[in-house]
C-alpha cells in the first residue's frame, strides 16, 4: 500500500495574510503581559494589525487576520476555549460585523479613526453581551458600561491614530 501525498502550495495571499495574522498575535501576547490596572481592560494594539489590513486589502483579509489572531493568541497563552477566548472571539466577531458595513462610509467624513472607534464599541459590545449572557447573568454588569465606553473611547483613538501613521508609509 503505498501513501498518497496531497501538497498545498500557499498563494501569495495567503502568506501576506499568514504575516499579518502573525504581527497581530505577537501584539496580543506582548499585550498580555502588560499588567492592567482594571481587569478585562486592555488598548487592543492587535486591533491595529486589523484596521491595516481592512484599509489596505478590505474586509475579507481583515476578517482573516483578526480570526487568526484571536484564535492564535489564544493557543499561545493556553487560553483556547477558556472564557477569555469566548469574550476576545466575541469582541471580534462583533467588530468584524460592524466593519463589514462601515468601510463603505464616505471616506471623507469616515477615517481610519472613526473605523477604530465603531470597532472598538463594537468590540466592548459583543464581549459585555457575551458576560451579561453566560458569565454574569445580573444586571449589575451595566455599571461597568461607563468604564469600558471610557477605555474603547481612549483606545480607539490611539489605536486609529497608530493606524493612520503606518498607512502613510508605503506597504
């Protein structure tokens, strides 16, 4: 009997989005070893990898960077299919969904901050849904609204701004 071989030659997308995935986890793994003063609070610089590629190559290879990283991350700080893995695949997952739409807004009025911020609130979203849902089933939760707003405000501006000045360089 002999063995068939099937080989997969990688397009050259697929190693540009295999590059990008993996600038966007070595982000999110140095992120995690920065201590956070308010658990659950972090300024998302994996998010930037994302926004770049949004803008320079569109939602799919966006989508795809993003997916790889939280999966990716997760693997890495052995954190796969723990709670945190199902808040960041959540955050993400609803983010995404509100940059499908937004990157047709009139770029004129709609910059790469503003793509950040809905991107962030989306994110905060999709992660307190998840924890009022699964984690913390009390309606206790929504005082801490205010404070995440705060931290997707603050982030989201800085991460847009990042972005911004990465996208001036040539790619």
């Amino acid at each position: 009997m002999t063995a068939s071989v099937t080989e997969l030659q990688p397009g050259r997308d697929d190693v540009y989005i295999a590059r990008l995935a993996a600038a966007a986890i070595a982000l999110a793994v140095i992120e995690a070893g920065i201590p956070s003063p308010i658990p659950g609070i972090k300024p998302g610089l994996a998010n930037i990898v994302t926004l770049y590629a949004l803008v320079r190559h569109g939602w799919r290879v966006a989508a795809w960077v993003s997916l790889l990283r939280i999966f990716g991350g997760a693997i890495l700080l052995g954190g796969f299919l723990s709670p945190g893995f199902a808040l960041s695949l959540a955050g993400g997952v609803a983010s995404l969904a509100v940059l499908a739409p937004a990157q047709y807004l009139p770029k004129r009025y709609f910059g790469v901050v503003s793509l950040s911020l809905l991107a962030a609130f989306a994110h905060i979203a999709g992660q307190l849904a998840l924890a009022r849902w699964w984690l913390i089933p009390h309606d206790g939760l929504k005082h801490l609204v205010p404070l995440f707003a705060a931290a997707a405000w603050g982030f989201g501006i800085v991460n847009g701004l990042i972005t911004a000045q990465l996208l001036k360089d040539p790619p």
